[in-house]
C-alpha cells in the first residue's frame, strides 16, 4: 500500500513506506531529516545514509509507493556532488518527494531547484521542499555564524513542517508556488571548490591527538591519512566533521585571508536565519 494511499482521510492506518535518503557530514541534516519525517508519519523512516564512501556503494533499492525524504547540506548554493551522483541513480514510479536543504546560514541558492529537477527526470513528483539552517562549517567561537544550530526549536519546526506537508500531500491540493533557484554572485564568480581558497585543511595539534582515528571514520572523503592524520588538502571540502567529531579537540579550522573570511561571515551572522517551506 502506497503513501498516498494510506494518508487519505478515509483511513486510520499509518504509511510504513517513508524513506529517508541523506549526505549529512557533521549530521545536522540528518537531525533535521529525522525531526521532518517524524511530523510526517509516527513510524520512522527506512533510513538510507550516503555520508561515508562504503555507505554510497551500496545500491538504493528503486521507489515504487514510497515517500522520499532527499537530506543534503548546502555546499557553494549547490547540492553537493555526492548527491548528484546519488540522484542520477534513483528511480522512481510517479513516487512523491521532500526535499531538505540544510545550509550555514549564507545561502541555498539553487539548491532545491537542482535536485526538484532531476528527481523528476527520474519519476519522482517533488510535493515540498525545505531550507534549514544550521552552524555554518566555517564556524568558530569567534565567528559563531548558526552556531548550536539546529537547536530544540529548529527540531521542532521541522517537525511541525513534516505535518504540515502530510496535510498538504493527504489533501492533494495545487500550488503555483516555485523554487528559488538563485545564485548570489558571491557564488557565481567563485570557482567549484571554493572553500579550499578559505581555509586549509584541519590542523591537527599532535600533543593533543591520542590516535583514536575517529577523525578517519567519520571523514565523507576518506580524505585523513590514517598514520599521520593529516588530510588531503585536495580531497578534504572544508566540512570539518573531523574537527566536530574529535573527542580530545585535536584538530582545529584556519581560515585563509583570515580578515576576509571573518568579515564575511560577521556579516551573516548579524541575524538569526529562518527556515522556509514551501509546499508545491
């Protein structure tokens, strides 16, 4: 029985065919993909992470009478190109579809606007999309852009989002609502890869590190080298899962044009972002 089918007023059973697919580095989407499908039905999702490399060799079984719930943080205004590939292979059968954007509180650009696109071209019929916002990876205590975020309230606004496009969907109704699908021109001049122009790669402190390679686990890269713990400068995006994620605060972020990077950023974080939704 189909999502759809089972979401019509009619009926009283809860859907079991939610999927959840998600890149989430430092697992802010993940949280926020969790809270979004636990607003759209009580029974938790199958969940499908592509965040490590092993995980994204695995074939994802084709959608058929599934609900999709697409997670993936923001990198440039775009979707990352992990997710691309991902998108390319998914196949579907006029199956509905969420989309959940994540980014630092600078911009998502044509992010929803990418992915709606190429869900369709797969069978996918997109029904909402969603921007969250969470701690910018470039984040820092002296430049907290989103830091703690998502925090208690942005979970429960993605919960609350979650009903109100399980209301939506149940209801079948027709929007003329669009995507954005605008670049700043920040982003627009930048070449691919930008991050690396703004910061090294994690600095790691040797006296600090007590060689449990955690930072090796959980890098979506594989880009740290397992004796040295160094990371790949041309591997590593900037996501700095590594320095979140290390238990002894052993590796740290260094901006390039330190001045530059600060400013933007400040500039950012003068206001708290807030989430949209967008029902289609």
């Amino acid at each position: 029985m189909s999502f759809m089918d089972t979401q019509k007023k009619t009926q009283h059973r809860e859907s079991k065919s939610l999927r959840a697919v998600y890149f989430s580095p430092t697992g802010s989407t993940r949280k926020f993909v969790r809270s979004l499908c636990s607003g759209l039905s009580p029974t938790p999702p199958v969940e499908h992470d592509i965040t490590l490399p092993g995980n994204r060799e695995k074939p994802i079984p084709a959608f058929a009478e599934d609900l999709l719930v697409l997670g993936f943080p923001v990198y440039e205004e775009r979707v990352p190109e992990h997710v691309l590939r991902l998108l390319e292979t998914l196949k579907g059968h006029n199956t509905p579809a969420v989309l959940a954007a994540v980014y630092g509180g600078v911009g998502y650009g044509v992010s929803l606007h990418q992915a709606r696109e190429i869900l369709e071209k797969s069978g996918f019929s997109v029904k909402a999309a969603t921007a969250f916002v969470a701690e910018h990876s470039f984040a820092t205590d002296e430049v907290p852009l989103e830091a703690g975020r998502p925090d208690k309230e942005d979970l429960k606004e993605a919960e609350d989002f979650g009903r109100a496009i399980r209301s939506h969907i149940v209801s079948q109704a027709v929007t003329t609502t669009s995507l954005p699908g605008h670049l700043s021109l920040q982003a627009r001049v930048l070449p691919p890869g930008s991050p690396r122009l703004f910061a090294h790669p994690p600095i790691v402190i040797p006296s600090g590190c007590s060689g449990c390679n955690t930072c090796t686990h959980v890098c979506p890269e594989g880009a740290i080298d397992p004796s040295s713990y160094e990371a790949n400068d041309r591997a590593c995006t900037r996501c700095f899962a590594c320095v979140k994620y290390c238990p002894e605060k052993a590796r740290q972020k260094k901006y390039k044009k330190g001045l530059l990077v600060k400013n933007v950023l400040r500039l950012h974080a003068r206001r708290r972002k807030k989430a949209e939704l967008f029902l289609l």
